[in-house]
C-alpha cells in the first residue's frame, strides 16, 4: 500500500513539472510573439518616417 501511494505522487510530481514545462513554453513563446510585434511596429514607424508622404498612391480594387 506504501509503495502504492508513493509511485502515485512520483507520477502526481512528474505530471506537475510537465505542466509547468507547457506553460514555461507557452510564456516564451507569448513573450517572442509580443517582441516580433512591437519590433514590426518600430521598423513601420522608422520607414513611414523617412518615406512620409508616400510619392505614389497604390489603388486596390
């Protein structure tokens, strides 16, 4: 019965560090997506700055 209850918290502690491995995964890979963002929001202002006002106007029909 000893043994028992103990291989059932060996598994409960395994199923813990998995779980915390997903969400460690899943905030890196929130943190990466909010950084490529902020980084694609940067490189559109450095370029509506240099290329403002537009020389061309683009019609989409």
């Amino acid at each position: 019965m000893e043994a028992k209850a103990q291989a059932q918290q060996q598994q409960g502690f395994a199923e813990a560090k998995i779980l915390e491995e997903k969400l460690a995964a899943q905030a890196r890979g929130e943190e990466q997506q909010a950084n490529a963002k902020e980084n694609w929001v940067l490189l559109m202002r450095k370029f509506l700055k240099k290329n403002w006002p537009l020389k061309r106007v683009v019609r989409v029909n």
